[in-house]
C-alpha cells in the first residue's frame, strides 16, 4: 500500500522539479543599478525588492554593526519624506514593507497589490541619495539596536554561544563578527562613520532592483528608470580581500550563562554552494537533519533520547566559504559529553559508509520539494532570485536543482570524509549556570 501511495507522489515532484526555472529579466542601467523583472500573473499582487551589496562582511574591526544600523535608519526619514512617512505611505495603500540585513547584503521590501506596484518606486529613489544622519538621529537608533542586542544575543544563551563560535572559527575573515555588531563597538559608534557607510555603498553601481509579480515588464522598467536613472553612481565599492588561513586543529570555547539545559553546536569550515561540493554537503546536511526520519533525530531523539533535539545544517549560500553546522540541546539530566559523542558517532557512519541510494533520494526529494514549494510566493521567488545574485548570480538559481539531483550516495559519504574533520572544526558548548537571586 505505501509504495503505491509513494510511486506517484515521487513521480510528480520530479517532473516539477525538472521544469523548474525562474524566468528572469536582466536589465542594466548606465549608472550601474541592475533590474531584474519576473512576471507572474497568478494573482494581482506583486513585491519591489531593493538590495545592496553590503553586510557586515564589508565592515571594519572596532566599527562594527555599521549595516544592520543604517538598515534601521533607512526608515527614520529623509530630506523630503519625515520618519515613518515610508512605511506609512505602503500601508495606507493596503501593503507591508520591512527590511534585513545579512553578513553579504541588505535589501528592502514592499508588497502591494500590483496596481499599486510603483509606489514604493520613488520612495526607494529619495532614500538611497537623501537619508537624514544627523548626530542624534544616529545616537538614538543605536540606543535601540542596543537594546535587540541584548534581547536577541546578550539574553539568548543558544545565540550568543553561535556568536562565540563564528568570532572562534574565523581568525581573519570579517564573517567573524555578528551582523547586529558588537556591543563595544555599537556603545562607541562615531556618527561620522555611518554616514561614510552610506555614501560608499547606498549607490546605483551597488544595488540590485527585483520586481516580481502581476507587472508589465516595459512599464515597471520605465518607471525604474525615472526614478532611479538619474542618480549618479557612486565611488568604487572597496573589495573585501581578507581570506581565512588554514585551521590546524579544533578550537573549543565554553560559554557559562543563566540556561535550563546545555547545549552544543559545532562549525565546520566548507566552501560555499558554487564549489562543486556544495550540492553533496547540502544533501548531507538534510540526511542528517531533515525530519524525524533523519540520522541525528532518530539517533539521539528517539532511540537514545539523550536529546531534545538535534540539527545540522549547510550555510552554503554565502558570497565566501562558510559553515556547515551541527548543534542539540540535551535532555534533562544528560550530559553534554554524551550528546556530543552521540553526534559524532553519526558523521562518522555516514563517512565509513555511504548512505542508502533510497536515503539520498529521500533528502534529495526533500530539498528539492522546500526549494520549490517555497516559490509558490513572489515574496520569496524575489527573495530566492536576491540571495544568490547577491552571492554568486542569479542564474545560478536555474542550475541548483540540477546539482542537486546529481549528488550521489559516495559524493554525500566523500564530503562528509573531507571536511567534517576535527581540524576545521570550532566546538561551543553552553554551560548552564543557576539563575541569579532575585531574578
């Protein structure tokens, strides 16, 4: 009975999965701004990303966080528009607008019904060249980015013991440092040096435009270049030319915070999704996280239960060589050590052994069937089109699922063998402390 229910859902997802592609239109203008457009009339809605090229990677020690603050103060007002005018105006006409920031970019963006598409067109125009960064202005919004810290990171004992591991795995590269910035670094932030930030890199020559979505090609574009065509480029971006040294054993750090259970999470250095590794280590990480039927749930969730969880995961799409990353919160009254064991015994069957050709097939399906199904919003296919153009080129997008369904079960045993090894590995283990009198 099961094999006939699964025979045609199989059937079905693989010829999905075979036609897909996202087809995108490239434009450039001659200031440098690249638009891409996709028409998609499913419904009358569309999104109006912006996105540009800068993150925390391309900040400097003692002045970080620089990015994900300016991110904030794109909506604190700009020479036409006060604050709170921006979000305001795509509400009132029924949509919703928000922003992100990442250690290789920032975007913004709107969603609105698609007649109501180029409002935001403008807006974006007047904040990439007039933002107001005043001194106080800028004093003030640090205040608040202070507060997410400690909220988010300071008071988040599973972020900030990942905090401690990305600054005890990178020695060099700026990946080292947490997209929010460091405490120090944000308590004596000099106005000066954001208002640098976004003359460098808030620029036509380093942006990306993404429309997606029930739109007219031809009219949005026109628009586009009403508004935007004008704006001169910027200066050169400066290059990040810092490269990470070899690591020559495994680096340990322990973080003591006020916590409930420990905790662990391990980072092993791997190149990035365009490395012809990265399809096999994505399929690794979903063979040994995806689901309950997936090696590290069933082996220290279900069957030893010393676990309550337990996750790995490929951080692939990264402009420059990142993580794949391996964690789990023990059970009460289980020790660290033995869930630590318990994971590496898994990483380490899959090296000796390769996997079933029906267990790569099933991760395989399941990172086939995710990257797809998420496409059904235009949200996310402009999202899915912005992060790889962001990291190594849209079209990059229409090749994935191919590298995907080539893995095999000894590539998936090979990369495991190759990089998920002691000496490209930085281990951080979260000890609990009790909680403070009076807290």
């Amino acid at each position: 009975m099961k094999k006939i229910i699964v025979i045609p859902v199989l059937f079905v997802l693989l010829s999905v999965t075979a036609a897909f592609s996202l087809p995108v239109n490239e434009y450039l203008l001659d200031n440098g701004l690249k638009v891409l457009i996709l028409e998609d009339h499913k419904a009358p809605t569309a999104t109006f990303q912006i996105w540009y090229r800068v993150g925390s990677r391309n900040e400097r020690s003692g002045k970080t966080g620089l990015s994900h603050l300016l991110e904030h103060m794109m909506f604190k007002g700009t020479k036409e528009h006060g604050p709170k005018t921006f979000s305001q105006t795509i509400q009132r006409a029924g949509g919703m607008d928000n922003a992100f920031t990442s250690r290789d970019y920032t975007g913004y963006f709107e969603l609105l019904a698609s007649d109501r598409i180029t409002l935001p067109i403008d807006l974006e125009a007047d904040r990439m060249q007039n933002l107001v960064l005043t001194r106080d202005a800028v004093l003030s919004e640090r205040d608040v980015v202070t507060e997410e810290r400690r909220l988010r990171t300071e008071d988040d004992p599973q972020s900030f013991v990942f905090e401690e591991v990305m600054a005890a795995t990178f020695k060099n590269h700026p990946y080292r440092w947490p997209v929010i910035g460091w405490m120090s670094d944000l308590r004596t932030l000099n106005p000066d040096d954001l208002v640098e930030h976004y003359r460098t890199y808030y620029a036509p020559n380093n942006a990306v435009i993404i429309v997606v979505g029930d739109v007219d090609q031809k009219k949005i574009l026109e628009k586009i270049r009403m508004s935007f065509g004008s704006i001169s480029a910027g200066p050169p971006v400066p290059a990040v030319t810092s490269t990470e040294d070899d690591q020559k054993g495994e680096r340990r750090v322990y973080v003591k915070k006020e916590a409930e259970l420990p905790y662990i999470m391990t980072a092993y250095k791997v190149p990035s999704l365009s490395h012809e590794d990265g399809f096999a280590l994505d399929v690794l990480g979903s063979i040994l996280s995806d689901g309950k039927s997936s090696r590290f749930y069933r082996a220290l969730v279900y069957d030893q239960q010393i676990a309550l969880s337990a996750w790995a995961s490929y951080e692939g799409l990264y402009k420059d060589p990142f993580v794949f990353l391996t964690g789990a919160t023990a059970a009460q009254g289980k020790k660290i050590e033995d869930v630590e064991q318990a994971l590496l015994e898994e990483i380490e069957k899959i090296k000796k052994t390769p996997p079933s050709g029906q267990e790569v097939q099933r991760a395989k399906n399941q990172v086939e069937a995710s990257f797809v199904m998420q496409q059904d919003s235009i949200y996310m296919q402009a999202r899915t089109i912005g992060t790889f153009e962001m990291t190594m080129g849209w079209k990059f997008v229409d090749s994935y699922l191919e590298g995907i369904r080539k893995v095999t079960a000894e590539d998936v045993s090979r990369v495991a063998q190759k990089y998920l090894i002691d000496d490209q590995k930085t281990t951080g283990i979260l000890i609990p402390t009790p909680k403070e009198k009076g807290s």
